[in-house]
C-alpha cells in the first residue's frame, strides 16, 4: 500500500514531514532571489545575505520538535529531512548559488493522491532541495507512490523582472511555480497565480495531474508569494479567508458556494534581524489534523476564538520566529497520507 495518500486540507492525518531550521542561512542575493524573497530592496549589494542567527535556529528547531510532539501525540507519524550543508555552491551553465534552509517542506513537493510532484521552484537557492527528502521520497516510492518531478526550469536572468509591479516579476517563459501555491480540495486543485508561481506552471500542473481534477487559477487576490495565508479550508463547505485580501468579487469559484470566515486581524508576534521574511498573515498559517482539530500558533488568541466559534478545537503551539524564517505551521509541513477518499464539494 502506497504511504502516499492525501485528497484535501483536513481529512484525519496519519503521515507528515516537517522540516528543519539546522544550518538554515541567507543565499546569495541573485535575481531571482530579488524577485521573490527581496523585491524591497533597490540593490543585491543591501541584502543581508548570511547565516541566519543561531539562536534564532536553536529556538526554531526546538520549537519544531514540539510541534513534532504534540503530532505524535495525536497518533500522526512524524518524518523529518535528512541534513544538508546549504554553503555548498551549486548551479548550471547559467548561474550559481548555495542554498537556502529545508525550513518549508510544503514550499517545493506537493502530494496529490497517491503521488508526490517535485515543483519546478522559482528560487535559484532551492533548486536541489529535494536532496534533503530524497530518501523519503525513495521509501514512499517503493510502497507504491508515484513520484514525478516537473520539468527543471532553466532560470536564466530572463525569467525574472524585479522592477516590475508585484505579480508581474516571473516572466511566463516555462512552466514554473512554488508547491505552498496549491490548495487541494479534493478534485479541485486552486493555484495563486503570483511571483512564485506563473501561468504555464498551471497549464503543467492541470497536464500531470489529468482529467480527473481540475485546476483553477487563482488570480488578483495576492501577488507575492504563496496561497496558504489567504485561503485555509477547515472542512467541506467551511474556509477561513485572509480579510485583507478577499472579498466575494475576487472568490475563487470553487469556494463561492462555501462558509467564509475572515480572519481577524493577527497578533505581530515580531521578529529578530534587520527583516521579517513573512507577513503578519503568516499569523493565519495552521495545520489541520482533521476537520475538528487544528495546530494554530498560540499567541493569535483572536484567530483561535474565531476558530473555536466554529466548533474547532485548537492545539496550541508556537513558532517564535515564524516571521524571521518566512514559515507557519502549514509552511513548516508536508502532509502526505491523510484518512480518506477523493471527492468533489462544489
């Protein structure tokens, strides 16, 4: 029996990855990296490229095993990437980078049914990141996954406009996108349409995937980055929304027909170093480990009542630098096996 099988957000967790911090640093300020992670900054000479602060890590993967923990404790099985040396350069013909951090399993694989996708990431720095889950990857394939890797982007200085407005920087020359741009819900597959993630990197995605889904491109909501600070489904029929983001004119269509809580306001929990790497709505980011149980960070007090409103209870755990490393709780995982079955709720 494959160990891979996951159909949505929230069905009863059985299996997940959650990533590291270990030996996590700043890659080198590329173009791309200008693109999606420094757009704020006018020259690549300002970025504060570099390790990251070991306490900041220390903190972190301690934090991380908590959370490990307390997923144990619900009767999840827990797996974690293998370590890996991101000062190490690397590249192609056309450029070369060290890497990044395996801080965000969720960014890079995205598990579909019985299959993992290796995304073709817009970020030079991570271009080998799935060295870190290779391993588990075999595991998962010899118990009957499928395992698939979309086409390896070029990435050459073409591909990136960093002068361009927000959601206009990722030029459509191949198909390229970050997985933290899909949402499952069941047959449909929603991907944001943003600076990590262009349009033939849904055209790919509908191809891979086949008929039997349908993938719909979300666009005009956020333009940055990744869509799990914008849309959490909590359960059939029921999705938390980002309320500085989403109005009922720009719903996916989808989702049209569903609940729609609006997320409060979150709490700034702050950040340590001269940048955050993630917004405040990074506050919104949670884990569901099943239609009535979620991990929420425990300092977004207004979102977990809004939560518990709707019958959700809530496991309180923290990630104290969220902001600094750019991850929460969905961020920081990679569900792949998850109790239940593929279906439609539209």
């Amino acid at each position: 029996m494959s160990l891979v099988d996951v159909h949505n957000e929230w069905d009863p967790l059985e299996e997940v990855i959650v990533g590291t911090a270990v030996d996590a640093l700043v890659p080198k300020a590329d173009r791309s990296m200008m693109v999606i992670e420094f757009s704020d900054y006018d020259s690549p000479d300002d970025v504060p490229v570099g390790p990251y602060d070991q306490r900041v890590l220390e903190e972190t993967e301690n934090d991380l095993e908590t959370f490990a923990t307390e997923l144990r404790k619900a009767g999840v099985t827990v797996r974690r990437p293998m370590p890996r040396d991101h000062s190490v350069m690397a590249g192609t013909p056309d450029w070369q980078t060290d890497s990044f951090c395996d801080y965000c399993p969720r960014d890079g694989f995205l598990a579909i049914g019985d299959t993992i996708i290796e995304t073709p990431m817009p970020l030079r720095s991570r271009f080998f990141e799935y060295l870190a889950y290779k391993d588990l990857f075999l595991e998962y394939f010899r118990s009957g996954a499928r395992w698939i890797s979309a086409p390896k982007p070029r990435l050459n200085d073409a591909m990136y406009r960093p002068e361009a407005p927000a959601g206009q920087r990722l030029e459509n020359l191949e198909p390229c996108f970050d997985a933290a741009n899909v949402i499952r819900i069941g047959t449909d597959l929603l991907y944001l349409v943003s600076d990590s993630g262009n349009e033939l990197g849904a055209q790919w995605l509908q191809s891979a995937v086949g008929d039997r889904y349908t993938v719909t491109p979300v666009r005009d909501v956020y333009a940055y980055t990744h869509i799990d600070t914008t849309f959490v489904p909590l359960r059939p029929g029921l999705v938390m929304v980002n309320s500085s983001r989403v109005t009922k004119e720009n719903m996916p269509e989808p989702l049209r027909g569903w609940d729609h809580i609006y997320a409060p306001a979150p709490v700034d929990t702050g950040y340590v170093g001269p940048r955050a790497n993630g917004s405040l709505w990074v506050g919104m980011n949670m884990l569901s480990i099943s239609p009535d149980l979620v991990a929420v960070d425990k300092r977004q007090v207004g979102l977990i009542r809004e939560l518990e409103r709707h019958r959700i209870d809530v496991i309180p755990v923290q990630l104290t630098h969220s902001r600094a490393l750019g991850g929460g709780f969905h961020c920081v995982t990679l569900d792949v096996r998850r109790r239940g079955t593929l279906e439609t709720y539209r």
